[in-house]
C-alpha cells in the first residue's frame, strides 16, 4: 500500500485468495486477521512512493497439495485509509 502525494493513517487491505484454491495457501503476516479465505490486514500508516518506501503487507503463497504445475490463480484486494481530502482514501 501506498500513496502518491500525502502519508495516510488507519490503513485496511482486505485481501481474497478463494481464487487460489487448489493452486496455492497463502501464509498471513502477524498484522493480517484471517477468516477462510480472506482476511483483513492493518496498515498503521499508509506511506508516500518514493525512496523511502517499504511495503507494508507481504503475503507469502505456497504450492497446494497436489496442485498441477502451471496452474494458476488470483488474489483480490480492495484498501481504504483515514486521510485526504475528503477524510477517507480508497
């Protein structure tokens, strides 16, 4: 997560591996909340791109159990913040 032009605050990445299923099992970092398939990760602060930058959730993904090789899948994510203009960035 990140931000063009200002820092901001209370970030929330919710992120959907359904799209993994029998591909891949996702790993969730310490600040995510898991529920299945999807979980809600908390960013205190949201950075600006640039030099300085670190990300911020990292997921790691391994092989399913008996998954083929060269199948793929997907991962959605939607991420709002406290900040901005109008009081919420999304």
């Amino acid at each position: 997560m990140y931000h063009d032009t200002f820092t901001v605050t209370d970030g929330r990445l919710t992120v959907d591996a359904s799209g993994l299923a029998g591909v891949a099992e996702v790993i969730w970092p310490e600040d995510c909340a898991p529920s299945g398939t999807t979980a809600v990760c908390a960013v205190a602060q949201v950075p600006v791109i640039g030099p300085d930058y670190s990300p911020q959730v990292v997921l790691e993904a391994h092989a399913a159990e008996g998954a083929e090789a060269g199948k793929q899948g997907t991962i959605t994510y939607a991420a709002t913040a406290t900040g901005g203009p109008e009081g919420t960035a999304g």
